[in-house]
C-alpha cells in the first residue's frame, strides 16, 4: 500500500520519526514522551537538539550516527534511537554510542571529571532473545555492585519492546501507555483514538497528518516507508525460514539501494550516511 494511502506516518521509519520527535517544532512531543521513562529528578523542561554525527577521537574510531542526540537544560545527554531488527552485538553498540556523549564532556585543562547523566532510549521493534518469555517490556540498565545497590546512577539504557504491548485504545492507563499506542499503532489510525484527544497528541496527529507534507516531504518519506517495510519483510522471510544469518546481508543490499536512489535525486552524502549507515568512502564508490 503506498504511503500516500495512509493518512499518517509511521512514526518507526526514519523519516517519521525524526519528523515528529527530531525537530524544534516538535520537541515538545519528545520531552513528553521521555518523561514518561526518566526518573523524576532528571524529568526534562526543555532540551536542545545536538548535532546526531559524533566522531571519535581519532581516525580509527569508528563513526558513530544517532537517530537522535539531543541535551536537557541541566545538561543531560540523551541519545534516542528506533532499532527495527535485530542486530548481532546490539547491546555493544549501545554501550559504545554510550561513550561518545561522555568523552565530549571532558574540559581542558584543571578539570575534576564531573560528569552529566547520559541516557541511551531504544525504542525496539523486536523482541530480545534473552527476553522472549518475560511479560516485562521496559528494561532500565544501570550500573550496580554485588548487592543489586546503584553503584553509578549516570549512566542508564532504557529499552522498550514494543511488539510485546498488546493493549488496546480502551485499556489504555497511563501516559505511557498513549505513547506506545501511538508507536504500535499510528500509520493505521484514521481518526485521533477517543483516549489520544489531549493537547499533546493534538499536536502529534497535526505533525503525523502526511496531507500536510510539502511535495519533498511525501517522496522522502516514501522513500523511508519502503525501506522499513523491505527491511521487515527480510526479517519476517528469515524468521520463517529459520535463517538469521541472512538478515545482515539483506539489510546491507537494501541499503545500497535506497542510497543509490537517494544519490540520484541530489540528496548529499551527510543525509545519505545518516538514513543508510553507509560511509563516505561507501557512498563515493557509486
């Protein structure tokens, strides 16, 4: 079905989501949603975005490319990302884009390493393995010492596994509960859910309505839709067939594709990185 049949995005594609959680415009709807899993004292007022391409610190560093990086007003980093499949060594990955918004902290010169709290949210279309038979779908990693007490409360990941909300619109309780609605469910929704019609999710359906979206816009978030539903449909084959191994390879052709295509209509290679993961050495090649 094309996109232009829908009447709002899918807030999982690349596109959508940095559409209606990666903009000034828009913050607002991030802000809420992040308070729903922050701990009341660090509950954000207002966040700055922050450029998503961190670079290490030197050449043998690998690139690293966020969905979004964005600091609270005290100074919080938070690092918030959509996985759409899995991924071998993810949890490495984490811990990895993790170090990047602490070593920027670092100050020249006398410097007593006082450190911000940073925050990585992934927001998961897939289930963990080592989690498949827990109810639970929102896991808060910290660093503990042998009792189970917080030995270091700046450092916290927070993933939720979205395939494992099963509620609908009238079992919905809490704010969360609208948020992951609204992530499970939005692309298939003709009508703001009687539960969705407060200020906040006004705003969001506003953002999400794609009639409202300039001419660019649409074939751009065509583009991000066909890339996510390719990108499912080699993770469903794979399931089915019983081959994972497949999965990596797959995404990797669908990537040179879609960034093929984007390179055609002129898009530069900042915004092809950013949508593909491919390098400049990568992208040059075509």
């Amino acid at each position: 079905m094309s996109a232009l049949k829908d009447k709002y995005i899918n807030p999982l594609t690349d596109f959508g989501f940095k559409k209606l959680f990666g903009t000034e415009l828009n913050k607002i709807l991030l802000i809420d949603f992040l308070n729903q899993i922050l701990p009341e004292k660090h509950r954000i007022k207002d966040l700055s975005y922050a450029r998503n391409e961190q670079l290490g610190l030197n050449e043998l560093d690998r690139k690293a490319i966020f969905d979004l990086y964005c600091v609270g007003e005290s100074g919080e980093r938070f690092i918030v990302e959509v996985q759409k499949a899995k991924q071998n060594f993810f949890k490495d990955r984490s811990i990895y884009y993790a170090s990047f918004p602490i070593q920027e902290q670092a100050q020249k010169g006398d410097w007593d390493y006082q450190l911000e709290p940073v925050y990585t949210v992934g927001i998961l279309d897939f289930i963990f393995d080592d989690h498949k038979s827990d109810t639970e779908l929102l896991h808060i990693v910290e660093l503990k010492n042998q009792r189970c007490e917080v030995f270091y409360d700046k450092l916290k990941f927070i993933y939720i596994e979205l395939p494992k909300f099963k509620k609908e619109e009238d079992e919905l309780e809490t704010q969360f509960d609208k948020w992951l609605y609204v992530f499970r469910h939005l692309s298939n929704l003709q009508d703001r859910p009687r539960k969705l019609q407060d200020r906040i999710f006004q705003k969001l359906f506003e953002a999400a309505e794609i009639a409202r979206f300039s001419p660019e816009e649409r074939d751009a978030y065509e583009d991000s839709l066909k890339y996510y539903r390719d990108l499912k449909n080699v993770v469903d084959t794979s399931r089915e067939e019983g081959i994972l191994e497949g999965i990596e390879k797959g995404i990797e052709k669908r990537n040179v594709e879609i960034a093929h295509k984007m390179k055609e209509k002129g898009l530069s290679n900042s915004e092809i990185s950013e949508m593909t993961g491919l390098s400049d050495d990568e992208i040059n090649d075509f």
